[in-house]
C-alpha cells in the first residue's frame, strides 16, 4: 500500500486542494470578506523548457559543441559536421551549401561571427566569406578567434598564432587532447590540464594553476574558473583570487562556466543552474528540463534564454513574460483538451514515458475528489469572470459526482470513480459491478471523498448556482450523502454492508485517538463540517442537532480546536495494522485545509466561527514554511494577516508547466542542508521552488526531494487553478 506515488500516510489515499471563496449569498459575505489587501499579478520570468529534438538524420550523433550567432542562429558541432535549429528542430546544416558535407575539426563564434576549423582552412561565411586562412592540412584541432581576427589554432604538439598572413608558432607541448582555447578581450588564454596561460607573442604566461580544471568562463578582468569540486574567481592582471571556492551548489563537477552581468550560468554531470549569489540558485535539471543531465556546452542568448548541449540532445530553457492568469489559462485549456473522462478531471498515463502522444486517461483512487477540486476551481473562476464556458465546465463535473452516487445503487454512498467494465486500472480488487453490465465502480470510499465532494458542492452553491432548482439540485446530492452518515452512525457503509476503512467519524472511533494523534481533531472538524452544511442547504434540524451533540457532548469542538502543536509521535494506537502516531500525515494537512473552508464558512453560528478560525490559524502556524498558496488563502480568509501571501505567489509562479510525473532527484545536492529522519518526513531544512522539487499534489511533502515515476504520468493542473481561482475570488490576487 505505501509504494504507490500517490499513497498517503498508513495507506490512505488523500486527497485535496483547497479553494477559497465568500458566501456571498448565504451569509452576506463578499468575495473579499475578512481577507488581508490582495497582491497583483504583475507579470514574472517563467522558466519553460522548449523541446529541441533532432531529426531523424541526427540520430546516434555523438555532440560535442553548442554556438549561437549574433543574429541567434544556434548551431551544434557534432561527429557528422555541424547542424542547426531550424524550427525547433536540430537538422544537418545545409544552409551553406559548400560546408554542407564538410565535418569542422572544431566551431566558435568570436564579436557574433561563427568560424569554421576544417582540415585545411579556417573560414567564415560572415565578412562577405573574405575570411579565409590557409592550414597545413589535419594538423589543428581547435581554434578561438578575437574580435579582429586574430586566432589561435592547437594541434598535436604546439599552437600557432594567426595575425593576418602572419604565423607566430608557439612550441608547447600539450599534455592532453582536451585543451580549451578562449579569446577575451585583447588576449588568448589557454586551459591544458590544471594550468591557465596566457598567449604573449611566442609565449605562453602562466595565469593561474590549480586542481581539476574543467573549463573557464571570463568577465571583466576575471576569469572564473570551473573545476571538479566547484568554481571560483581569479584576477587576469594580478592573479589573486576574486571568489573563493564555490562548491556549496547542487553539483560541483563543472563542464561549462557563462557568466552574465547578474551571475553566472554553471553546466555540469548533473544539470544546469544559474548561480546569482549564496542564496541565489536556480537549478534545472531533469527530463523536465534536459534531454540529459550531462551536460557538455551552453549558449545563453540576449532574451535571456539558455541552449543546453548535452550527451543525448539539446534542450532550450526560456523564460517568458507571464502572469498568474495567463499562467491559469494554459492549464484551464490543458485539462480540457487532454484531461476530462465523463467529467472526471483524470491523470494520464503515458505508454512511452514524457510522450505525450501516447497519452491516455486512466482511473485512478482518488478521481472523484480531484475531480472535486477541478469544480470548484471553475466555479471560483466564473465567479471572478463569468465566462459561461467556466459554469459549464464546473456543472459538468458536477453531474459526474451525481452519478458516483447513483451508480453504486446504494442510498447516499459514492463511489470513488467508474469505468466502462474491462477497461479499470487502478486496485482491480476493489471494483463491483454496476447493475448496468456495460460500467463497473470503484468502491472503498474514502473520508477523502467526502471532504472533497462537501467542499465543491459548497462552492457551487455558493458562486455558481444561479437559481433555488440547481441549489435544490446540490442540496438533494449533499442531503442523501449526509442521510447515509446519520443513518450508519457517521460511517460510510460500503456494498458488503461494512464500513469502509477510513470512512469513519463516530465517537467511539474518534475519541480513542488521543490529541496528539491528528486524526482526532481532522476527523472531529470534518464531520462537524459536513453536518454544517447539510443543515444549511437542506433546513433539516436534525443535522444541527446532531452536530452540537458531537461538539458538546462528545467533546468534538475540543478535538478540532486541541493544538497542531501538540501532534507528535505517539506509539501503540494501531488501527487494522496501520500505526496512527507513527509519522505527520501530510495528506491529512490537505484535507485538513480543504475542510476548514466548509467549516468556517458554514458555521452554526458567529462564536463556532471565532473559534474555527483560531483553529485555522494554529494549524497554518505549523505549515507556514511550506508557503503553500492553499494554506495561506484559507487561512487569509479568516482575516489574519500573517497568512504569506507574497510565499503564496512565490509558490504558484514557481509552479512548473511540465507536469509529467519525470524522476527528480535533489539528494545530491551540495547547497541543501539534509536533515536527520523525523517525524515530519522532512529532508532538507530549505524549501526548493516547486520547479526544482518532484510534481505532486498539494498532499505531498514539499521537503521530499527525490520522486517522480520516470514520466509514466501527467498530472492535470487544477493543483495551480485551484489556489489561483480562489486568490481571485478572495482578492488576495488582483
């Protein structure tokens, strides 16, 4: 049970997202109501990685250089000559016909111009093709070039200056082919083994000499230097040392240094990442990002944008110009090309991993409340625009949670998903057949399911039912679900006629947990929601009544209002083999949030509501470091004003737009702080950028910093648009 990607803690599949809006309707509250001033969406730089796959006349290439001319053309040396991106397509450079079957001994570009080292010349095709120097034939390997022409050739045993039709042979005896030759400035230096020279006349003046050197990248009069342990600085006048050693970085084993004015791009065996201070790092690595992570050259262009040679291809990372709602509108048209399954917003499983083209939707444990999470995103949304097309989407899903219902032939009790019969995928032993033979459900239901179901139907009547038949249509939908939990003493009865595993918020299960394991107060606050809401849509009494003989005389507002603080290890409390104090559950933290939104919104009354919120606020002093979008707005809601909206936004523009299930690794890294094991499963005590970190639902643990599946999956993106729906509505956003 706990291998699966998506388990949460003890096996119990969690869900959540939580949303954020105003009952505008049942209680007088706008969508701002007891909310701090919201922030604006003022546009930022989203880093994405743009797909350079080669053609099929690349295949097997062995890579070896990356150049990009002034005019942004990118071209790539490889072992069968040089090719070029021509719509973000690597292709053979046919461009220049007479170099087309030429196979360059090397390629660089010097004041933007490229220059081509073939066996017996060197030449360019810029300055009207006038740039042509006689070599003896196959002696030079390498070359770099000043901006006035000038060039440096290696060959086997020595290096040859070029100065017009002059030659200036500099004997030396290079100890590895491997020597890097640059042009900075008035001057060549060279790098051959762990030596730096500088080329003065016929001789070679010795810069720098140090361990590992790897590769060189200059500005100004300094040179940094890459190294197998890190990089640092060195002065080209004096010599001394401008930056110590930098090796506190996600890899130290550099293959490729690009300084800009605001720091420096660092290629290595592990990815690539922009280094702009001690605590400025941006690291990119991975199928999200890479073809590979070895990296052998960059090539960072004026817009900002960055070509990544590596052993398997190049890959592009740009960063465009966009805000939130852009951001939010690539997702809303994502998951309605490629996500709905009978409404369901559904996950994908990719037959060949990271290819979407062999995309196709699966069932999964938890559809009906992702799928919950979805609606309400899309009633937030047209709540904000009222574009139609949003109420649309949000009522569609709706009818798809109807008929979980509906299909289990059981008063009250939905399923968790369904599938025409033959065609399931997930947890093929917990599936039953309809009394349609044509579709099977998926039973087990969880409190997951509940908790996410009461909160979308929550949203939808609040925002976007417009007339008293659609908010009968969700109070008839809540009041069966809320029926079958009075009926069976606050349990989910399953078709075998017992409660399901977690399905369960009656006092004699509850109450057995002590305050220090979470389940007594999450599962005290969500029953107490849902009674709160039935009553509150249907006007039948015996749901209030019911939940202030929970709160009062079974202790449940004491449960839900016991400090977060107080949760800890707590040894002996087994449940059907599960071990409830073993570890902090951060699924139970989604539902947790998800819920508050029901139980503060729908409470029986304006005291209960002082003391929700209080409530809220503890838990979210425990959660704050994650600067989860969904935590704050929940917590904003209430109207305290500690609730880090700026890490909020942090967060949703960090968010990435890959959200294939690719196999991230962060373990390695040097600028991360490892903790010991502990309860809270955290790894690192910093928090890495949502981009950096496996994707995963807001029930994963952010400080996990290895996951992924290899790229079997996709994930949909209403984990961005829920958050982001709700700032808006709340006007946190703006």
């Amino acid at each position: 049970m706990k291998t699966s990607f998506w388990l949460g803690a003890r096996g119990r599949w969690r869900c959540g997202v939580d949303l954020g809006a105003g009952l505008a309707v049942l209680l007088g509250m706008g969508g701002g109501w007891g909310t701090a001033a919201g922030l604006r969406d003022v546009a930022f730089r989203q880093a994405m990685a743009v797909p350079v796959p080669g053609s099929q006349e690349m295949e097997g290439a062995v890579y070896h250089k990356v150049c990009l001319d002034r005019d942004g053309v990118v071209r790539v040396l490889t072992d069968r000559g040089v090719a070029r991106v021509v719509a973000d397509r690597l292709v053979p450079d046919r461009s220049h016909r007479p170099l087309a079957a030429k196979r360059p001994q090397d390629l660089t570009v010097a004041h933007g111009s490229v220059y081509y080292l073939l066996e017996d010349r060197l030449l360019s095709n810029d300055l009207a093709g006038q740039y042509a120097v006689a070599l003896p034939s196959g002696q030079y390997r390498a070359c770099a070039v000043a901006h006035d022409g000038r060039a440096l050739l290696a060959g086997a045993t020595n290096l040859a200056l070029v100065v017009g039709t002059q030659w200036v042979a500099i004997p030396f005896l290079l100890p590895r082919q491997g020597e890097l030759l640059y042009a900075w400035g008035p001057h060549f230096y060279v790098l051959a083994g762990d030596a730096v020279y500088r080329v003065s006349g016929p001789r070679l003046d010795l810069v720098h000499r140090g361990r590992d050197l790897t590769v060189l990248g200059f500005r100004g009069n300094e040179v940094l230097v890459g190294t197998r342990r890190g990089y640092y600085g060195v002065d080209l006048v004096s010599g001394a040392m401008t930056l110590p050693m930098q090796d506190r970085l996600p890899c130290v084993d550099v293959t490729a240094l690009v300084p800009q004015t605001n720091g420096v791009w660092v290629g290595t065996t592990r990815g690539v990442f922009f280094h702009g201070g001690p605590r400025w790092i941006r690291y990119y690595a991975s199928k999200r990002w890479l073809p590979d992570d070895r990296v052998l050259g960059l090539a960072a262009g004026s817009e900002g944008d960055l070509h990544v040679l590596t052993e398997r291809g190049l890959g592009r990372i740009e960063f465009r110009s966009l805000t939130l709602a852009e951001k939010a509108t690539y997702y809303d048209d994502k998951i309605r090309q490629r996500h709905m399954r009978y409404g369901f917003c559904s996950e994908l499983h990719l037959a060949v991993p990271g290819d979407l083209t062999t995309a196709e939707l699966i069932d999964t444990d938890n559809d009906g409340s992702w799928s919950s999470y979805y609606l309400a995103s899309q009633a937030f949304r047209y709540a904000v625009t009222r574009e139609e097309k949003a109420r649309e989407n949000a009522w569609e899903t709706f009818g798809t949670l109807e008929r979980l219902q509906a299909i289990t032939g059981l008063d009250g009790f939905p399923a968790r998903t369904f599938e025409r019969t033959g065609f399931k995928v997930s947890d093929p032993e917990r599936w039953r057949p309809a009394a349609d033979r044509h579709w099977e459900w998926k039973g087990h239901t969880s409190s997951d399911e509940i908790t996410a179901q009461t909160f979308a139907y929550a949203v939808l009547y609040e925002v976007a039912a417009r007339t008293p038949a659609e908010r009968g249509r969700i109070a008839a939908a809540y009041d069966r679900i809320a029926g079958h939990l009075l009926r069976n003493h606050y349990t989910l009865v399953d078709a075998d006629g017992q409660p399901t595993l977690w399905g369960r918020w009656a006092p004699e299960y509850v109450n057995r947990y002590p305050p220090t394991i979470g389940d007594r107060r999450l599962n005290s606050a969500e029953i107490i929601a849902f009674l709160q809401f039935a009553h509150r849509v249907t006007g039948k009494p015996v749901y209030q009544e019911r939940g202030f003989e929970l709160l009062e005389k079974h202790g449940y507002l004491q449960n839900l209002t016991n400090s977060m603080a107080m949760i800890r290890p707590t040894p002996g409390f087994v449940y059907q083999g599960y071990d409830m104090g073993d570890e902090w559950n951060h699924s139970d933290d989604l539902l947790a949030f998800v819920n508050y939104w029901t139980l503060y919104r729908y409470a029986f009354n304006d005291a209960l509501r002082r003391q929700y919120a209080a409530a809220i606020r503890d838990h979210f002093e425990i959660e704050q470091g994650e600067r989860c979008p969904l935590w704050s707005f929940v917590t904003a809601m209430t109207g305290h004003a500690a609730a880090d909206l700026e890490g909020a936004l942090w967060t949703l523009q960090a968010f990435p737009l890959d959200l294939v299930t690719h196999r991230i690794e962060n373990s390695h890294r040097r600028d991360v702080t490892r903790l010991e094991p502990n309860f809270r499963h955290q790894e690192i005590v910093e928090l890495l950028p949502a981009d950096e970190r496996p994707v995963m639902r807001w029930n994963g643990n952010p400080y996990q910093i290895d996951g992924g599946d290899g790229g079997h999956g996709e994930l949909a993106g209403d984990e961005f648009l829920l958050p982001y729906w709700m700032g808006r509505y709340l006007r946190l956003i703006e």
